[in-house]
C-alpha cells in the first residue's frame, strides 16, 4: 500500500516536472512572437512618433540659466544618483551646438509657453524662439500679426519672399535677424490644437515620402531612396523571372531525372543558403571589374581612366540580386511543376501536343501562380537586401535619378539609393547619429512595411492557390 | 507610301517645331521672370557641376550646392563621395574640374596631373578641419598628451610613452572615474581618418587590435557618448554635446582645445586644411557655374555653411592669400 | 474535315517551333547552372595567386576573422536554438491546428525583417541599453524561462474553468501578455537585486573581480540579434520535421503507456533527429554568412577573445566594409576573396549536408507511412 502510493505520488512528481517541458515550448512561441511585436511596435511608435509636432519647452536651471527644446530621451548620470535629459534645442548659429543635456535636479521649473515657435531653415537647421516681428521693405508687423503674415508669407514659393526679415528672439534674449527665403516652414506646435498636429503630422509623413534628402541626409525625405530600391528591384525581376523559370522547366521537364540532375537541384537549392555578402563579392570582380571594365575599354575609353561601367551601377546592382535569388525563383517554380499532375502532361501530349504546346498551354499557366510566388519572395528578399549592393552600386547620396527626361531615360550606369543603405548610411556615416536616429526609425518602418507587403502577398497567394488545387484535385 | 511618309515628315518637323516655340516660349518667359525675383543676379547661370573626391567632405560640398541651387535653380552639384584618393584620378580624367580632397595632393599625384595636362592644378583651401580624442561627456579627463594618446591607441608606443595606457586610473584625471579598462572606439582601415589618427597621433605606429573600429565617425561619437568607459577618435563636423573634446598638449606642454582659433591657427597639433582642386589652365576662366560655387565658398555665407557643417571657415588673411582664378 | 489539313500543314513548322523551344529552354538552363557554378570558380580563381604563393603572414590575418564569425554564429546558436526548437516542438506537437496556421506564418515573417533593421536596432538601440542596464538584461534571460514555468505550475493548480478557458494548445498567444508583464516585473526589480547581490553595478564587479572588460556591442548582442535572425529558419525546417513523423508513431508510443512528453521525448524527436540536424546546420549557415547585424553590432574588433562580453570581427562584414575601397589585385583584395571563399565553401557544405540528410528522412518517413 505504501509503496504503491509512494511510486504513483513519485510518478505524479516526475510527471510534474516533465509538464513543465511543454510550457517552457509554449514560451518558445510567446517569446517569439513577443520580440517580433516588440521590435515592429518599436518601428511603428518611433518611425511615426518622430512627425507628431513635439511640445516645446522653456526650461529655466537652478543657475538661472534659461533656453527652450524639446526634450528627446533621459538616461541615469554615471557615478551620481539620478537621470539626465536630453533637449534638442536647435539654434545651431547661435549657440554652437543644437543638444543639450541636463541633470533633471537642476531644473528649477520648466513651462509649454504658446508663443514659442519652430522654424526650418537652411543652413542652420532648426531654430527655436520667440517670433518678435517680421520686416518687408519699410513695413514691420508685429505680436500676432507677425505670426499670420509669417504664415501668409510662407504659402509663397522661397523666390518671392526674398526682401522679408524676421526678427527673432530665443528665450534667453539673444535676437536675430533671420531672412524669410531661407525660412522652408514654421509652427508654434504648443497653440497647436490635437486636429491641427494631426494635419501636421499628415503633411510630414507626406513630405518624407515625396521629398529627396536635405542637409547632406540628415533631413528630407526618402524619395530617391524609395524610387532607387523599386526600380532596381523591378529591373531585377525582369532579369530573374525568364532565366529562374527557364531553369526551372529544364531541370524538371526536359533534363533526364538521374543522379546528376538530382545533385544539380541540390546544388542549386543550397545556393539561397549562401551569404548574400558573397554574391556580392562575384557581382563586384566579375560584373564590376571584368564586365564593366571590359565594356570601358571598347565604348568609353575617351571617358578612362574614370570607369562609366567599370563601377558600381543600377545594371550590376539588380544583375547581382538577381543572381542571388535565382535559387528563390527556381525553387518555387519547381516545386509547382511538381505538382502538377503526369496525366496532365501525358494527355496532352496524347491529344498530339508538341512539348513546347504541352508546356506553353498546360504546364505553365498551371504552374503560373508557383512562378509569381517565386519572384514576389525573390523582390521581397532583394527590397531588404544590403550587404550585396554596398559592394555593386548604392550610393549614399545620388542626385540625378536613374531615369529622368536625358537620352537614353534609363540610365543603367548610374549610382542610385537604396532604402536599406540608406537606413545603414544615415545611423553611421551621417553628420549627427542622434538628429537622424528618428528618421532612420521612419525608413526602418518603410523598408519592414514593404518587404512584409510582399511577404504577405507570396504567403496568402501560396495558400489561396494550395486551396484552390486542394478542391480540383 | 510616299505620302505616308511625307505625312509622317510633315507631322515631326510640326511636332519639333511646336517644341521649339513651347520650348524658347518657356525660356522666354524664364527669362522674363528671373531678373525680376532674383533681382541682384545679372545673367542665368545654368549647368551641372561634377565634383568627385573626399567623404569627409560630403556634407559640406552638398551643402554649398544645395544654396547654390537656391540661389541659381538651374544650378546643380553632382557629388561622388569615394575618398580623396579619387579626386586626383577624376581631374586627371577630365570628367570633373573639381576635386575635393581631405589632404594636400602628394607631390606624385601634382606631378602625374602636370604630366598629362603641363600646368599644375589649383590649389584652394576652402576650410579648416580637425581630428578630435572625444570622451563621454562626464568623464573628467580634459586633456592629454601626445605620448598618453598614443599609449592609449597604440601597441607601438612610437611617440614616445613608457607604458601602455589601459585602464582609467592610470590617468591621473580619472583616478576616481571607476569604470575600469578604457573602451577604444576608431574608424575602419580603409577610411582617411583611420590613416591620417595612425600618422599624426600614433606617429605611424600600428593601432591595438581591441579598438571598435565603425563604419562612420559618427557613430564612434554615438557610440562614446553612450557607454563611460569609452574614448574614441573622429573628425571634428561629428562633435556633439553627448561626448567631450578633449584639448591636447603641444610641444611646449600648452593644452590646446580643438576649439575654433586654435584649429583655425594650426595650433591645435592635430587640424588640417580641406582643399578643392581645380582643372584650370593658365590664362583662362573658369565657366559660370564652377565660378559661381568657388564665389560662394570663398564668400562669408560659404564660410558660414562650413560652420554650419562642424568645420572651421577660413582666416580672412587665408582666404585673401588664396591664388586668383 | 478542316482539322487533319491544318496539322498537316502546321507539323513542320510545329515540329521544328517545338525544336528550337526545348533547344533554348536547354540552353537557357544550362547557362543558369553555369552562372551559378561560375560563382565558385571565380572566387577560386581569384584567390589562387595567394594561396599559389602560400602567404602565411595573409592567412594568420584571416584568422581572428575565421573566429570572429564562428563566435558570432555560436552566440547566435547559443540563443536560437534552444527558442526555435521549443517553438517547433509546442507548434508540431501541442498548438492547436487553427492557431498554427496563423502563428507559422507569422514566426516565419521573422525571417523577412532585414538584416540593416535588426542590426540597426542592436547597434544603436539595444547595445547602449544592455550596457547600462546589463544586471537587468541578464536577470532577463535567466528569468523568462522560469516565468513559463511559474505559468505551467499556476495552470496546474487553476481551477478547471480556468483552464479551460486558458488550454495549452493556444498557450503560445496567451502567454504572449504574460511574459510582457513577468519582463516588466523584472525590469522593475533588477536594480534592488543588483544592489542586494552585485553590490549596486555589474560591471564593476565583473571588472574588479573577473577582470572582465565589457565592450558596448559585443558576442551577448549578436547573439540576441543574430539569434532574431536565425529563429526562423532553424523553426521553420524543424517544425516540417516533427510534423512529418508518422503520427502512428507517437501514437503508438502513447498506447504503450509512454505519457505525450515521453512520446515526443523519445520517439518523435529521435525519429526527426535528421531533419532537426538539418535544420540545425541551415541555420548555422545563415548565422556565419549574415552580414549586416554583426557589421552594425559587433564593434569590429579583430580579437580572439571567448568572453560574451567582447566584440569580434567576421568574415562577412570584414568584407562589406573593405572590399569597396581595396583596389582590384592588391593583397587585400584577394584577402577578401579568400575570406568570402571560404564562406561559400563552408555554407554551401553546410547547406548541402542538411539537404542530403532531409531528404533522406523524407524519403525514411515516406516508406514508414507506407508500411504502416
């Protein structure tokens, strides 16, 4: 009796500990899932966040020290109790430097005062103040009024706002005069009401979808960016989808299925686990070099020693990604020619099909939506792709587009952005990795958004399609 | 067939020629227009200006062109940013006529340009930059040496020092900065400021192994003014108030801090010049465009965006003595 | 009546359109093939002046590289598999079919978040986080799985309700706020458990005592990040494993009186071992040829140090870096080449071993389910 209970009560204790296994799988899943929430939550508040009109502030010190910013994070002071905050206070002219930290014990009060504005110049970046008046020839506008002409002006293009002067104020007293061409746009973001940011903050996520870089990328848009990475990745798809999908139907139809065919798939369904880095290695000695070099010296010597081909460029940017998610397309095409039933084939060759109508009116279209997944995850991997092309062709900052009004349009030699390497250019070659980390965040979120668009596209369309299958087979 | 052609011939010739009258229809118009807004400026200057050279260089000369595009809209500047090796290249080709460099020409590449072209390039100083030792903004070291600076970077110690700087407490500063070892943060080997930190303040002794090398200045500034234990090197346009300068001693055991005079009077031992140079043949003026950007580097707004930038805007006695063009 | 006229019209040209088709689709496919062996032969032809001439002093410089990337890849190992196969073992085994037809999709989009993102996010935003809160990030990792098993041992006490309402086949989403709230919680308590144990900073001690030096992007945050990365993939091919093995199996095993631990425990994943392997090597792969994570959270330090504390360099982003600015035939150029050589041999062995190993698992369970 009590040796029976004591093994059931032992088994129920190693039963106990063996049921802790599964829940520790479960939190597996969960702790999956909770860093992948985490991470997009963390794009999605950050990358929006950066364009909501933030709240200015005028802080005065316990020294008697006044200035206004707009606070951005707080860490702990090292060797002493307590955090510190860092403002962004712009006024670059004036005070030499546009952050500010401060102990949070020194500050003796701090206020949202409505009349405090912002305005967006160049070269200087933002200033933060008081508006005192604004000047046009012998006319002086001043309190309120000078903040509605300000505006009124604005709406001008900078061409005709060239004999206006502001005078500015910043709250510790220092003026200046600020001439209005320079001036791109102006907010008093504290008199601003919830519906008024909103707007705002519409007009700033629109402006950094349509506007190109400024002040050497640490400000603008991405434009040229979005424009670069959509039109190498199309190029890129019209290269890859004829010759993965050619390679496709050789290996499974026509080629004879013995070993070395079998070793060929092998070999080529390893190549998508080779290191993008490497592909671009090739692109760079073998496209770059050889190719492009090659190319030089038959049709540009007049331009050597500087290269036109023989550098990185849109042609060998989207060759090389192309050649690095040809396994991608292959793959995928094959494994929808595979399910494609025998008898499928063999009655229409029955029927008196040649191969080439077998394939072209049965085979195919059948085997279609597996090709359309192929290269949509094929443009999904190349969107997010960047060591590759740090190699063959991305440019931190390209001015001219590769295709604008100059014959011959499409300008394949050119250098152009990339929205992956411009998120690496901005948070480590820029200027100021604290002012661009907000816009960094912003194409973070752009680049994920995209690229998961597409994901989801290839996954619900190969499931809709196993669906479809499913019920006709 | 034949009158299908002539059609056709008809229907061009009419398609060109309407282009033509839309086309000088636009430029009249311009014409009209811009004297009146840009009422200073005497004549259109339009055209795209080539620069190829220095990455340090980027932000200033896309800002130049930026306010030069402001002020002539038909104006553009087409930066390449690939390292000042690649200037001397690109002017020897011809397909720029501005070569931005971070360092002066080696007497190799003046030679190979007067080679090829028989006249040398022109030289002009357009800023002044620095190389600064930036520590986190707490941390209490203000200032070093040489011989300390190298003993903290190198493992040659080829300026000098005694022993290898390791860890905080060996400076006398930072006796009571109690993060123990120091956290080195550089740039990476094939970067300019990798080279010119190895030469000037190692004197061309080799760097430790264990320091971070980044792919940006910038980010080696993030990156000491996020941790206290760390001390990095970088250029002086990605200085901000997350990290400290520190000043360095001179030869007379002054401290120097990078600060605008001292780098402005080459006091600061570790500044330099940055340089444009021009393909201009003696004799000859240079074309609107390019006069224009040179104009306005050399103006007080010029200086101004090099402020702008981080850099440090030239002496007025500097900028006087430059060579005419 | 029309019908026989027109073949016999169109048959040659038919014929020889149908010719020319399979002669192009042939060729066509062959050159691919060719292309891609090209990939190897150019990188092996490219690196043959330096290993003709047998430079040692460039090969030693390629060794703090080789074990830079290996450390890289093993810290990220060191966390993904044990989180991958977890979730692979609780989606084949114990997850609701309704949920694991979201919850796959959605762990394989893991997978699709580049590389200059998570890098991005590790560099800049959790490396400077993790060093100044570095007790908190370790009390992290050790309480998170006791806070599933806390979760486990509360369940098993609920009332039946409860648990009904909280089976364990959807644990994976509902201990989702769970583990928010326990990391929350140990944020919370993690600087008075560094004052009560580590006498108020981490580093310091570990400095003082271990003479450890701690650098801001180091083997703790690739491993993190690159561990992000790899989760996927190594999930994704283990899960298809478990899945595929016979269910007549486990069943088997369960009316012989093993409990369903003991099933999976001793029958599913031995007979899934291969394709868990596979899975395995795949996912090394992955983790030694990412280029971007460790290019922005490594810190690029060129040392042979093990401490998880210490950045390292690898082979990938030594690459990315350098290779644009080495001038074509110069010694460091055909250094690069080497070091992304030897990436490809290694990734494409790695690659190939999982395969031949897949497939013949699959090839294993097809005949199991054939004879059972």
């Amino acid at each position: 009796m009590t040796s029976a209970s004591h093994t059931v009560s032992r088994r129920r204790r190693f039963s106990r500990v063996n049921d802790v296994w599964p829940w520790l799988c479960a939190a597996s899943v969960a702790l999956s899932l909770l860093m992948l929430g985490a991470l997009l939550t963390l794009l999605l508040v950050r990358g929006l966040g950066h364009f909501w009109p933030a709240t200015l502030e005028e802080v005065t010190l316990d020294s008697g020290e006044t200035f206004a910013g707009q606070a951005v994070r707080e860490v702990a002071l090292p060797q002493r109790a307590g955090d510190e905050r860092l403002y962004f206070t712009g006024n670059q002219d004036i005070e030499g430097v546009r952050w500010r930290w401060v102990a949070i014990d020194d500050i003796a009060e701090s206020a949202q005062p409505d009349d405090l504005i912002r305005l967006d110049r160049s070269p200087w970046g933002d200033f933060i103040g008081r508006l005192v008046a604004i000047e046009q020839h012998d006319q002086r506008w001043e309190g309120d009024a000078a903040w509605q002409r300000l505006n009124a002006l604005l709406v001008l293009p900078a061409s005709q706002r060239q004999d206006s002067q502001l005078l500015l104020t910043t709250v510790d007293g220092q003026t200046l005069r600020q001439p209005l061409a320079s001036v791109a746009s102006a907010q008093a973001p504290n008199a601003m009401s919830v519906w008024q940011k909103t707007l705002a903050w519409g007009d700033a996520v629109w402006r950094f979808l349509s506007e190109g870089p400024r002040a050497a990328n640490t400000d603008g848009g991405v434009w040229p960016a979005i424009f670069g990475t959509v039109l190498m990745v199309i190029l890129m798809s019209v290269m890859v989808t004829p010759f993965g999908v050619l390679a496709a139907i050789y290996l499974n139809e026509i080629a004879h299925q013995g070993r070395l065919t079998r070793l060929v798939r092998i070999g080529v369904r390893n190549l998508a686990g080779v290191p993008s880095i490497v592909y671009g290695v090739f692109g760079l000695g073998v496209f770059v070099y050889g190719i492009g070099g090659s190319l030089d010296e038959w049709f540009f010597s007049d331009t050597l020693p500087s290269p036109t081909f023989g550098t990185g460029g849109l042609l060998w940017a989207s060759l090389t990604l192309a050649l690095l998610t040809l396994p991608v397309v292959i793959v995928a095409t094959e494994e929808g020619l595979a399910r494609i039933p025998e008898a499928q084939r063999e009655g229409a060759v029955a029927l008196g099909a040649t191969r080439l109508e077998m394939l072209t009116r049965i085979v195919l279209p059948m085997a279609a939506p597996a090709m359309l997944t192929g290269v949509i995850l094929a443009v999904a991997r190349a969107a997010g792709e960047v060591a590759p092309l740090m190699l063959v062709g991305v440019a931190k900052l390209a001015p001219q587009m590769p295709i604008d009004g100059e014959f011959p349009y499409l300008h394949l030699e050119r250098k152009f952005m990339h929205l992956g390497y411009h998120l690496f250019d901005t948070a480590f070659h820029g200027e100021d990795v604290q002012a661009a980390i907000p816009l960094v965040y912003a194409t973070a979120l752009l680049l994920v958004l995209i690229v998961l668009v597409l994901n989801l596209t290839a996954i619900f369309l190969r499931h809709y399609l196993r669906r479809q299958r499913g019920n006709e087979c | 067939m034949n009158t299908r052609l002539t059609t056709l011939c008809i229907n061009r010739g009419l398609a060109s020629a309407v282009r033509r009258t839309v086309l000088s229809g636009v430029a009249f118009i311009l014409m009209l227009i811009t004297p009146l807004t840009w009422g200073q400026q005497p004549a259109v200057i339009s055209g795209t200006l080539g620069a190829v050279g220095s990455d340090t260089m980027a932000g200033l000369m896309l800002r130049w062109g930026e306010t030069l595009t402001t002020r002539y809209p038909d104006v553009k500047l087409q930066f390449q940013a690939s390292g000042s090796a690649s200037a001397p290249t690109a002017l020897m080709a011809g397909t720029t006529r501005l070569g931005p460099m971070s360092r002066p020409m080696t007497s190799e590449e003046r030679d190979n340009f007067i080679e090829r072209y028989g006249y040398p390039p022109l030289e002009l100083k357009v800023a002044r930059d620095a190389l600064i030792v930036v520590v986190h903004r707490h941390n209490p070291l203000r200032a070093l040496t040489r011989q300390q600076v190298d003993a903290i970077f190198s493992t040659s110690l080829a300026c000098g020092g005694e022993t290898p700087i390791r860890r905080w407490e060996q400076l006398s500063a930072t006796r009571d900065w109690s993060f123990g070892s120091i956290a080195l943060h550089g740039r990476n080997l094939a970067s300019g400021t990798h080279g010119l930190f190895q030469q000037r303040a190692l004197c061309g002794g080799f760097f430790r192994n264990d320091i971070s090398e980044h792919p940006g200045s910038s980010a080696v500034v993030a990156a000491v003014g996020e941790s206290a234990n760390a001390m990095g090197y970088a250029g002086l346009n990605h200085l901000t108030p997350a990290v400290h300068a520190l000043s360095l001693y001179n030869d007379d055991g002054i401290a120097i801090p990078p600060n605008e005079a001292a780098i402005q009077g080459g006091d600061y031992p570790l500044s330099r010049y940055l340089y444009l140079y021009v393909n201009l043949p003696p004799g000859e003026t240079l074309p609107p465009a390019e006069q224009a950007l040179l104009k306005l580097i050399m103006s007080d707004e010029g200086q101004q965006i090099a402020r702008a930038s981080g850099f440090v805007p030239l002496t007025s006695s500097v900028l006087g003595a430059q060579q005419r063009w | 009546m029309t019908l026989p006229r027109l073949t016999s019209s169109r048959q040659p040209i038919r014929l020889l359109q149908d010719r020319m088709a399979t002669g192009l689709i042939t060729a066509g496919g062959i050159g691919v093939l060719l292309a891609i062996l090209a990939i190897g032969v150019f990188l092996v032809w490219e690196t043959l002046p330096l290993l003709a001439i047998g430079d040692t002093l460039a090969l030693a410089k390629l060794s703090p590289l080789a074990w830079g990337t290996l450390k890289a890849a093993l810290a990220a190992l060191l966390f993904a598999i044990p989180v991958a196969m977890g979730a692979a073992i609780y989606s084949a085994l114990f997850m609701s079919a309704r949920l694991r037809s979201r919850i796959k999709p959605a762990l394989e989009m893991m997978e699709a978040i580049p590389g200059v993102v998570v890098g991005f996010i590790a560099g800049l935003i959790l490396a400077p986080w993790v060093e100044r809160h570095l007790a908190s990030a370790l009390v992290l990792i050790i309480w998170l799985p006791l806070s599933a098993a806390l979760a486990g041992l509360l369940w098993q006490r609920a009332k039946t309700r409860l648990r009904r309402h909280l089976p364990l086949s959807w644990a994976g989403l509902w201990l989702v706020p769970w583990l928010a709230v326990m990391v929350a919680l140990a944020l919370w308590l993690a600087p008075w458990m560094e004052q009560q144990w580590f006498d108020g900073d981490l580093r310091q001690l570990l400095d003082q005592r271990y003479g450890m030096d701690y650098a801001t992007r180091n083997a703790l945050i690739v491993g993190l990040a690159m561990g992000f990365a790899v989760i996927p993939s190594i999930y994704s091919l283990a899960e298809d494993a478990l899945a595929d093995v016979p269910a007549s199996l486990i069943e088997g095993a369960q009316a012989m009186g093993a409990s369903r631990w003991q099933a999976l425990w001793k029958v599913a994943l031995v007979a899934a071992g291969p394709g868990i392997f596979s899975a395995i090597m795949i996912g090394a792969g992955r983790a030694v040829g990412e280029t971007m994570i460790v290019l922005m959270a490594s810190g690029n330090t060129a040392l042979f140090s093990a401490s998880p504390f210490e950045g390292m360099r690898s082979m990938a982003a030594a690459i990315a870096i350098e290779l644009p600015e080495a001038s074509p035939g110069g010694q460091t150029y055909h250094l690069l080449i080497l070091a992304a050589l030897v990436l490809f041999i290694f990734t494409f062995l790695v690659n190939t071993l999982a395969e031949v190993v897949r497939q013949r698992l699959r090839r294993r369970f097809r005949q199991m389910g054939g004879t059972l």
